[in-house]
C-alpha cells in the first residue's frame, strides 16, 4: 500500500532509518497519472520495502531540497540516506529492479 506523505511527516519517515520508495508526482502530470497504478500493483509485492507518494505542488520545499526537476521522480532511502533517484515512465518490471 502506497501511503500520502506530507513534509513534515516525510522528516520522521527519513529518521526512521527504514528502506522506503517515494513517488513524487503532481495531480496535473500525465505520465505521473500512468505510473501510480505501476507504483501501486509494486507496493503489494514488495513487502520490505515502505512505499509512500508526495505531491510536489503541496511540498514545494522539499521537492526543491531534493532537486527535483522533472517528473514523475522515484527516490529510495535507506538508514535515512538516498540511495537511488530515477525519473520518467518505466514498466513495471523496470522499477521493481530498480528498487
């Protein structure tokens, strides 16, 4: 299950120290629309890892700390530290490798 994340709540998630994918996406965004069944139908399959989505128009800041440019943008984090950053559409195969 892929759980809404705001910016405030997204700083606890980091300190937890826990593997963790991120979808950041915007409401407005085609390919991000495409991706959020993919992101979903991964999240049940890969239960070692917590999957979370943040909209880039409601946590500006973080979006632009992170540097995130383009979008949709996936991050894993693992013992609070980014450890993989990629963008754009892929298949389902493709992000589960990537994660």
């Amino acid at each position: 299950m892929v759980k809404q994340l705001n910016e405030n709540e997204f700083k606890d998630v980091l300190a937890s120290g826990k593997k963790f994918f991120v979808d950041f996406y915007a409401d407005w965004c085609g390919p991000c629309r495409a991706m959020g069944p993919v992101v979903d139908e991964v999240s049940e399959e890969l239960t070692n890892v917590d999957f979370y989505k943040v909209n880039v128009d409601e946590a500006e800041n973080l979006a632009e700390a992170l540097m995130i440019t383009n979008i949709p943008c996936f991050m894993v984090f693992e013992e609070g530290k980014l450890q993989k950053k990629f963008v754009g559409m892929m298949s389902k195969e493709s992000l589960v490798e990537k994660i």
